[in-house]
C-alpha cells in the first residue's frame, strides 16, 4: 500500500522545490542544522538533498509547535510505512531530537541527486504528510506548509483535494 | 491629558457566548489570568475560544503548550469546534511547544524561552497550558510562584492579555499564593449530579470588573463553551416603568373578570387539573395578543410545535401564519438533560429575537421534568429569576400549572411558586346536577380589581367560553362538591375584589 496520490503530488512538488533552491540558492540559515549530518554521498552534502531539505523543514515548523517527542514519534511512524514501499530506506532511522540520520547509506546515488527526488525520499515525505493529514486535517496541514514555504503557492484544491484517492 | 484622566481599561470579547456579560462587558485588556480546573472542565477550550477571537496576525496570539496533551492531539480535536479557523494558524496563532526546555532545564530557562518568544511576535494574548506541568518537584512551589510573578509582570510589560491553564482540584483554591497575582481567576468545574453532569462557571475575582457573582451554568456543544449567565443577560437593561395598559384574552368575559384584562408585565399562573384547558386558555391568550400586534413566544414542553399549532387551529386559531411572519415563536424544550438557565436563554432569546410582548410557558410541570436532575433544585430560584428579569422589561407571562384535584383542598400549584405571580387564575372541576363541570375563579390580581366571582366555563370549538352569570345556587362551589342553596337574593352582577394593599 503507498500514499495516496494527493500526498506523493504534494511530496513531488517541495522536493522539486527543495531542489531548484538547493541549486540556486545559498545555505539557508534555517537549514543549517543539515551541515551537521554526514554527506549523503561523498559528492552531495546533506543540504543539497532535496529530501533532507523538505524533512528538516517539516521538522522545525512541527518541532516549535508540537514538541521534538511529538514529531520524533509521526517520523518514526512515517518512516516505519515509507520503508514498506521504497525498501531502499532499510537503513534510515529517525534520532532521538527527530532528525532523519542513515539516508545516505539507502538511497542510491541517482536518489541523492540534487534535480531528481528518489521514491524512498518522496515515499518518506509523502507518508508525513498523511500523517498530518490524518491528524490535522487538511486545512492546518496546508497552513502549516505555507508557513514553511511561503514562496510556494499551495492550491487547497490541487494539493490535497484535486486528486480523489 | 489632565490630572483627572483615569486610564482607561479596553474590554475584549471572550469569544465564548454569555461570558462578555458575566465578566462585566469583557475581559479587561492586558489582564493576567489564570483558568483553573479539574480536567475535563473546558479549561482549554475556553482559552481557545480567547485566543480565536482576539488573534490578528500584526498583534498574534502565542499558545504555548508544556508537558500533558500534544498540540497535535489538542488541534485535532479543538478543530472540531466551529471557531476553530485553521486559517488563523500559524500567522495569527502560533503553538509554541516549551516541553524539551520543562523536561530538560528549570523554571528560569522556561521564562527566558517564553520571553525570547514574545519579543520576537510582540503577541496580544498569551496562553500557557498548562502551567502546572512545568513544577516536576512537589517543592517547586516557591518557584513557581516565582516564576509567574516574573511572567505577569513580563507580559503586562509587553500589553498582553494572558491566560495560565491549571488543574487544581476545589480544596486547592483557598489561600494559594500563585492566585494572589492574578487579575483574573476563573473556576470551573463539572459535578455529577445522579445520572447527568453539571458544568458551572465562577469568576473567582476578577480586578477592575463588575462581574457578575456567583455560580453560572456553561456547557460545551460543537460551538465550544457557552456559558449562562444568571442574570440572563439582562442585567444591563433598564427596567421599564409599570404599566397601567390591560391585555386582554380574547374572552370578554375573562376580560371583565381580571377588571380589563392582563396588567401589562404581569406574570399570571393559570392552574388546574388535567384536562380543565389550561393550555386553550394560554393559546387563546397568545392569539389575541398576536391579533393586537403584540409578538409572542410560547415554550412547550409536552407536545411539539406542530401538534400545538394543530390543535389551536381546531379552536379556529391560526399559529401558522404569524409563525411565518416572524410574530410567533412556538419553542419546544424537551431534551431531559437541560440546564434551568440555558432552557432560559433560549427563551429569553427568542423573546428577544422576536421582540415577543406575551410569553406562555405550557407548563411548569413539563418545564421542570425536561431539566437534568441536579438542576431541578435550583427551578424555583431560576424561574423567579427569570420571571423577574422578563417582567421588568414589560414582557407578560403567562404559566400553566397542573395541580391535583382534591376535594378537601383548593391548590392554586404544587411548586409554591404562587409568590412568583402576580396574577392567579384557577380552573377546577365541579359535580353539578350529575355533571363533572368546570368553573373559573380569578384568585388575586396584584395591584388591580377583580371579579371575585366563581363562573361556569366550557371548552368548544371557540376555545373558553363563560357561561351565564356567576353561578349563585351553590355552596361550596371550591370544594368539587357544592350543595345546592337556596336562591340568595343577591344580584348576579358582578362583583369585584379591589385588591388593595397587594400593590406592587
């Protein structure tokens, strides 16, 4: 079983936009805590991994108002149903303070590529988003993300609505 | 700006329907106050409905949960109430999670995380919730009547309004320093009372504020909290001065009987027996009133508002069609759990809403058993109350009362309530010539003339109807079981008690 559609639309389009920034953009002060992780290959840095940018952002925005123990436990979840799809995440792990550790060992290279989201990645992204969706509720789960992204326009409709799951 | 300028204390709405009245008009800006509870009592809820209500995104609201329920948990459920606009989140209200600092550091750190966050969103309300999770230690007391010290002058400084979300059990309240420094202490509380729960709201104190005193009923429905307070709301509404107009029944007879009808702002009891037309006099009453263009509301308890409607109409009078003009509210209040108050409010705002002149409450009887058992002590109290408020702004009431039929005594109600009316009609039952009749004996009318006569009803299809003259033959006619007399002599004219000494 994967996640709906709606979520891996929704998981495509911040990666696809996690990767045009990484490309263009210097690091970010808000992403900085990603220039701790080991490189996810010894060609890409953790900050340039479109994945681990969505993630850490997910992290912050949910951290600051849920709590680390409230975000490390929907983590672990999203990652427990993600690894069922994309086997290629077997040695992720998800830390004590919620931080996404081991992704560089399970996505293969062309994963880790700056312009192209792996499946384990957007499977991850896509699984958190249900989550949130689940307990959220579509309306807060959309607010929360424009709160993490205010330069992406995120369309009620096509976002979480547009595709009939 | 002169040296008799005294500041100014702006009010903001609470958010929660009925406590902007009970607060004295709202709730004093920059205030620090503390909600306290057992869990369960809407504690959250409440700062909620605050923080919805107040929130802007230049002046927003920060909510910062601690130890006990996840926002996460707390949103998902909190947006099921119909204030609830996610939109708000996260510009004009934002969650702040402070429990990695609780579990991990002491009280200090927590005020310096709270400070550091307030700086940076220059908030208008802030919510702790709760604050009583941050104390880990039994002996942390001292600190953290401390640190809220530190806090309330913090936040005062920064012109917040602010709201301490606490569980502390009622033996608690007594002689807690930490309630010293609150402006405001609001109490809730929830008690079982035999099969159903009773949600009563205190305003402990609150400074600057005429609050209103007391014990006020609230209760948690899809629209969050909704407090009843016992003074109806109407606290604020200047009393109208007495009345000399007569309202009449429609029944001239009747009319004559009560020296010219209804004195306006009356509250009249009409009490008999079962079957003995309590209820066709009240919806002739309301008919006639909606006839003279007077708005009125009746609240039903033992049928619905169409069986109602229905059976006034085979009395030849139409309940429909004021009912679409907006002239008639026919109310049926019959869940058994209602609390007196809010079974008031809905009264009280139809009566506002319609601008209704008669009210008829048919009946007491079924009034009272349509309340939760623990609020049928208070249906006397809450009755007088209300009757008092809505007669005071000119609204006349008309009640029903059934009361057991004996042959050895005259009732005028089982609810010793005939103190609450000003007005006493009585319907009974006679044996006559072989007959089960009924006559009609106006008891007392407050202030006013009245015929001291004992006259021979019918129910037809016109509704009452008086028969003849007072009936002269019979002794005994109260008792059920008159004997026949000798013919008296006297006139049949009628004869009126002038009711002096019982003015209002």
């Amino acid at each position: 079983m994967t996640a709906v559609p709606a979520m891996r639309d929704l998981a495509q389009r911040l990666l696809a936009y996690e990767a045009g920034t990484a490309r263009t953009s210097e690091p970010s002060e808000s992403l900085e805590s990603l220039e701790s992780l080991e490189p996810a290959t010894p060609r890409v840095p953790a900050l340039r991994v479109p994945a681990l940018r969505v993630y850490e952002k997910l992290r912050q925005s949910l951290t600051a108002f849920a709590g680390e123990a409230a975000f490390e436990s929907l983590a672990f979840r999203a990652l427990t149903q993600a690894k069922s799809e994309a086997p290629s995440l077997w040695a992720a792990h998800v830390a004590a303070d919620g931080s996404l550790q081991g992704l560089s060992k399970t996505e293969s290279q062309s994963d880790m590529d700056m312009t192209h989201a792996g499946d384990g990645g957007i499977a991850l992204i896509a699984r958190l988003l249900s989550l949130l969706r689940v307990f959220l509720g579509e309306a807060l789960t959309l607010s929360l993300l424009r709160n993490a992204w205010p330069d992406e326009a995120f369309d009620d409709r096509n976002a979480a609505h547009g595709r009939n799951t | 700006m002169s040296t008799q300028d005294k500041v100014k204390i702006n009010k903001l709405p609470t958010g929660v329907p009925g406590l902007d009245e009970i607060v004295g008009g709202g709730l004093p800006e920059f205030s620090f106050n503390i909600i306290a509870g057992a869990p369960g009592s809407g504690k959250t809820t409440l700062a909620h409905q605050f923080v919805f209500a107040n929130a802007t995104p230049e002046r927003p609201a920060l909510y910062f949960t601690v130890l006990g329920e996840s926002a996460i948990k707390m949103l998902r459920y909190q947006q099921q109430y119909t204030f609830f606009d996610p939109a708000m989140l996260p510009g004009a209200i934002r969650f702040i999670n402070l429990s990695q600092v609780v579990l991990e550091k002491d009280l200090g750190a927590v005020l310096e995380q709270i400070v550091k966050e307030v700086e940076k969103a220059n908030p208008a309300v802030v919510v702790v919730d709760s604050f009583r999770t941050m104390v880990r230690k039994p002996e942390s007391d001292l600190d953290l009547q401390s640190f809220i010290q530190r806090l309330a002058l913090f936040l005062a400084s920064w012109q917040a309004t602010t709201f301490l979300i606490g569980e502390y059990a009622e033996d608690e309240l007594r002689d807690n320093p930490i309630f010293t420094v609150a402006d405001g202490l609001f109490w809730l509380r929830q008690t079982p009372e035999r099969n159903s729960v009773v949600r009563k709201l205190q305003i402990v104190k609150l400074r600057g504020q005429d609050s209103v005193p007391g014990l006020h009923t609230f209760r948690i429905t899809k629209a969050g909290v909704q407090a009843f307070s016992r003074t109806f709301g109407l606290i604020s509404h200047a009393k109208n001065p007495p009345s000399h107009r007569r309202l009449s029944f429609g029944i001239a007879e009747l009319d004559k009987m009560l020296g010219g009808g209804v004195r306006e702002g009356d509250s009249v009891l009409v009490a008999g027996s079962s079957g003995t037309g309590k209820s066709v006099l009240a919806t002739q009453f309301i008919a006639e009133g909606i006839r003279q263009g007077e708005p009125g509301i009746v609240a039903v308890f033992e049928e619905r508002p169409q069986a109602y409607a229905e059976r006034a109409a085979s009395l030849g009078l139409d309940l429909e069609t004021p009912q679409k003009e907006g002239k008639l509210t026919i109310l049926y209040l019959r869940p058994l759990d209602l609390s007196v108050d809010e079974t008031m409010h809905s009264i009280l705002d139809a009566v506002q809403k319609i601008g209704a002149k008669r009210l008829v409450i048919d009946s007491l009887a079924g009034f009272e058993m349509a309340l939760s058992p623990g609020f049928r002590a208070d249906f006397r109290e809450s009755l007088y109350r209300m009757i008092f408020a809505l007669t005071g702004i000119g609204v006349t009431i008309l009640s029903t009362v059934e009361v057991d039929e004996s042959f050895t005594e005259f009732p005028f109600s089982t609810y010793s309530i005939s103190f609450l009316t000003d007005d006493i009609i009585r319907l009974r039952y006679v044996s006559i010539d072989g007959q089960l009749r009924k006559i009609m004996v106006v008891i007392k009318m407050r202030g006013g003339n009245h015929a001291k006569d004992i006259r021979e009803y019918e129910i037809t299809s016109q509704g009452v109807v008086i028969l003849g003259k007072r009936l002269t033959n019979y002794q005994g006619l109260i008792s059920g079981i008159p004997v026949q007399s000798p013919p008296s002599g006297s006139t049949q004219e009628p004869s009126f008690d002038t009711g002096i000494g019982r003015s209002k």
